[in-house]
C-alpha cells in the first residue's frame, strides 16, 4: 500500500511538473500572443492572425481536456461553436471567422483560462513537485551533502530547520521523510484540483451546456436516421444480391429436380447437390448479415467478452483490459462495440500499429473505452474521416470522442457514452 502511495505521489509529481511547464510556457505565450492580435485588429493585421492564434489556444486547450481525461477522469465539454458550412473565403471569409470566434463565449472562457492557468494553475502544480524534491534533498542531506554547503556559505535553513551538523542533519531528514509523506497524500489531490480549476474556467455555464446538447442530439438524431436508412438500404441489397438469390437458385433447381427425377435420375442427383450447396452459402451469408446486425457474441454474453473476441480477430497484436461490473443497455453496448471496430479498422489500415492496446472501464455514470496503438499517429477528427462517423454514431447517445495523434505515434482514441449499468 505504502508503496502503492509513494509510486503515485512521484507520478503525480511529474504530472504537475509537466502541467507546470505547459502553463508557464505555453499559456503565458498564448496569452501574450493573443492580447496582441486582438491589439493589432483596428489596423486590419490582427483580422488575419487572430483566428490563427486562437485555434492555437484551443488546441491548447483541448490538450488540458484530455489530460484530464486521462490522468485525472475530469470530464471538461467542448463548447466551441461551430462555424457554417457555407463559411466563404478570401479576405471576407476571414473577417467572418474572426467575428464569429471573437463572438463566441468560449473564447473568453479560453481567455480567462489562460490568464489562471498562468499564475494560480502553474503555481498549484509546482507544489506537487516541490514537496517530492524538497524531500528527496532532506534525505540527502544525511548523506553528508550538507558539509560542502556548510563550508561554503555557512549554516544552511533547510525550511526551518539550521543545518550544521549530523544532529541538525538528522532532523532535516526527518522533515524530508515528512514532506515526502504529505506529497504521498496531497499530490494527486493537487492534480486533480488543477483540472476541476480548469474545469470550472473552461466549461460552460449550465443553461448554455444545455442548449449545446439539444443542437447535438437533435442533429445526431438526423445522422442516426440518416445512418439507418443507410443501413435498411445496404440489408434490402444484400439480401436481394446473395441470399435472395441464392435461395431462388434453388427453387429453379428443385423445380428441374422434380422433372427430372424419374427421366434422368444421375442428373437430378447433381442438381440435388448443387441445391444443397447453394442453401448451406445462403445460411452463410444470412449469418453473415445478422451478425454486421448485431453479433452473437455482444447478445448472449455483452461487450466486455464480445470486445475480446473483436480483438482475437484482429490482425493486430492486441491486449484488451475489461473492468465492468454490468451491463448497459442494448443500444448503448452495440453502438460502442461498432464504434470499437472502426477504430480498430482504421489502426490497423491506416495507422501502421504492431500492437493495439483496449481499455474498457465504467466510472462517473459513463461507460469508457481508451484504444491506444503504436502507429505512426496523425489521426484526426476531420470531415469524411472514419472518426467523424464514430463522433456522430456516440453522439446519438450524448457521447463523446477525444483523439490524441500527434506526428509518429502513439495514437490514443477516448469514447465515453453516459449509460447506467444493471
């Protein structure tokens, strides 16, 4: 346990380190940046570098979201408008982007996020840090390191403590011992409270999160009917093209079968097993289709166990980890086990992986799924990309999907659909 503690406390520690960085450098940048654009935009220059820089900040932002997500479970919406499809170009279209983002309410959440992550955010992270190497260095000092400092500039404060002898030394130790013991306690706190801060400049209010989830469900429920009369039209096709055929084949056979049983028996024998033939491909391809339907696997023993057989089937090398203590609704875990097959189909097409990685978990009233490959990255949600299909396939059911890909791998894809499990 006590080893356990000690391991998450130095995790914890880098993360606030790393987090840190990201708000010294690059929210004091981004700040600095934009505060200039937006000073530059009565002379027409910022017109054409204000939507540049804040694209910038949202990305910079999207990265804290899904660190979050990912080192903390901190859920954090995005509440980004989104721009019209007949959006012009030119010089007109970018002044109609710039309005429209300097419209927009989350890039002043944004704003406001930058300016406190710079200063009450980087200073909470460096906390976490600060108490694991204060410690470190207060066990060091017994080793006799404070002999050298000593000598050279005379008696040393260790916090309170004056250190200029072995006594001295020990009890610096101590301390350390003390410092490190409250890190073990307070740094994964302290990383959580920088991404419930940031939750809290970044989210959107309650009535605007609302009207941002009824324009999403409401335009997934069209893809949801899009999507399904899409499907009705591809079953009707297949149906008519293989099993349909077949088993009209057969019925031709069975009618020359009848004629021709008592004339010509040998020949009615070879039809025979030619009709046979044809009903074992057309129980085939039935089977086929009810299980791109809905598999089996998923009906009869739910999804944790049909992801594992998803993944036996997969070309790729992949270790699946389920942590699931139900079920979810039917809908829901069919939904989730096609979003999961397409995005195992795009790694192992597009993505280049030797290994795939699948989590599969259940916290915070959502069910979880983190799909991580070795490939060479780059993934993105974009229009007409595989990822846009899944994105809308989970927002018909109030879930979300986060891409992390940057240039050489890894690739980790995040989905979260909200359901209750029984």
């Amino acid at each position: 346990m006590m080893a356990v503690k000690a391991r998450d406390a130095v995790v914890a520690g880098v993360q606030g380190l790393v987090l840190a960085l990201m708000a010294l450098i690059g929210s004091i940048t981004l700040f600095v940046l934009t505060v200039v654009s937006l000073c530059l935009i009565p002379i027409g220059v910022g017109v054409f570098t204000t939507p540049t820089v804040l694209a910038l900040v949202r990305a910079h932002a999207h990265q804290r979201r899904l660190l979050a997500a990912r080192w903390a479970s901190v859920r954090i919406p995005v509440p980004y408008r989104a721009f019209p499809r007949d959006l012009r170009t030119g010089v007109t279209g970018q002044v109609e982007r710039c309005t429209l983002m300097l419209k927009d309410p989350a890039t002043w959440r944004d704003m406001r996020w930058l300016l406190v992550d710079m200063t009450a955010g980087a200073v909470g992270t460096l906390v976490a840090p600060g108490l694991v190497l204060d410690g470190i260095f207060g066990l060091l000092l017994l080793t006799g390191l404070w002999k050298p400092i000593v000598e050279a500039d005379g008696t040393y404060w260790y916090a309170f403590v004056p250190v200029d002898s072995w006594t001295t030394a020990g009890l610096a130790a101590a301390l350390g011992v003390i410092w490190l013991v409250v890190a073990m306690n307070a740094n994964p706190v302290l990383v959580r409270s920088h991404f419930r801060l940031t939750r809290a400049m970044l989210a959107p209010g309650h009535a605007r999160e609302l009207e941002q989830r009824i324009d999403r469900l409401t335009e997934t429920r069209h893809d949801a009917l899009d999507s399904s009369a899409a499907e009705l039209r591809r079953i009707e096709r297949d149906l008519h093209d293989g099993a349909q055929a077949r088993l009209v084949a057969m019925g031709m056979n069975l009618g020359t079968i009848e004629a021709l049983i008592e004339k010509d028996p040998a020949q009615a024998k070879e039809l025979i097993s030619k009709a046979r033939e044809s009903s074992a491909e057309a129980l085939t391809e039935l089977r086929d289709l009810v299980r791109g339907i809905h598999p089996p696997v998923l009906a009869e023993r739910g999804l944790g166990d049909a992801v594992k057989a998803l993944a036996l089937r997969t070309p790729v090398e992949t270790e699946v980890d389920v942590e699931l203590s139900g079920r979810a609704d039917a809908p829901v875990e069919s939904a989730a086990y096609f979003a999961l097959s397409e995005v195992l189909t795009n790694a192992v097409k597009h993505a280049g992986a030797d290994r795939i990685w699948i989590d599969l978990t259940y916290a915070d009233g959502s069910l979880r799924i983190a799909v991580t490959d070795d490939g060479r990255g780059g993934a993105s949600i974009g229009s007409g990309s595989g990822l846009s299909g899944i994105e809308r396939r989970l927002g018909t059911f109030d879930g979300v999907l986060a891409v992390s890909s940057p240039a050489g791998g890894p690739t980790m894809v995040t989905m979260e659909i909200p359901c209750a499990l029984f």
